[in-house]
C-alpha cells in the first residue's frame, strides 16, 4: 500500500511537518510506503540529501511521486526526459 500524507514534499525542516510526519509514521503499518515529491509539489530536482531528510521524518522509505508531467499551470503535455534526480536517489526512495 502506497499512502499520499497531507504533506507529501518538502524535506521536513519545519518542525510542523516533522511533528506530523512522525506521528503520520508512528501510525502506519511499517509496511505501508509513503508519496513523496521532492523539495516542492512540483520540483525540477529532488537530490538525495533532502530524500534522506524527508525519510527520517517519515521513518520510512517512500515512493516518489513525480509530478514533472503535472500540466496544472499550463495547457501542454510535459513529454522530454526525466532530469535533475540524483543518479543515486535510489538508495533512499522508491523510484517508479
């Protein structure tokens, strides 16, 4: 099971999102992995030193949720390459 929390970006330096995201990870099923989107909803970089901060708030690791093709704030679909990860992003997150 994949669970998208309230806040699913950032990398958990406010201690609001910290408090929540603890609680949030004290509550799930250790099993259960959780969205995550980078520094912002949508991010033209996600590097692994703010993976590894969002997934010792969560307590977990999680699946990042890539919102590059996200058309919200323009009429056009986003068909290029994926760029700007961390090439070892992968040791900390889930990346599909």
């Amino acid at each position: 099971m994949v669970f998208c929390p309230t806040i699913f970006w950032g990398d958990a330096s406010d201690p609001a999102h910290a408090a929540y995201l603890g609680a949030l990870s004290r509550a799930l099923d250790e099993r259960v992995r959780v969205f995550w989107t980078g520094d912002g909803v949508v991010t033209p970089r996600i590097t692994r030193a703010a993976a590894e901060r969002y997934r010792a708030a969560i307590g977990r690791r999680m699946v990042i949720w890539d919102n590059y093709p996200c058309n919200d704030d323009a009429p056009t679909m986003h068909l290029g390459p994926l760029i700007g990860r961390d090439p070892d992003l992968a040791e900390v997150a889930t990346v599909t």
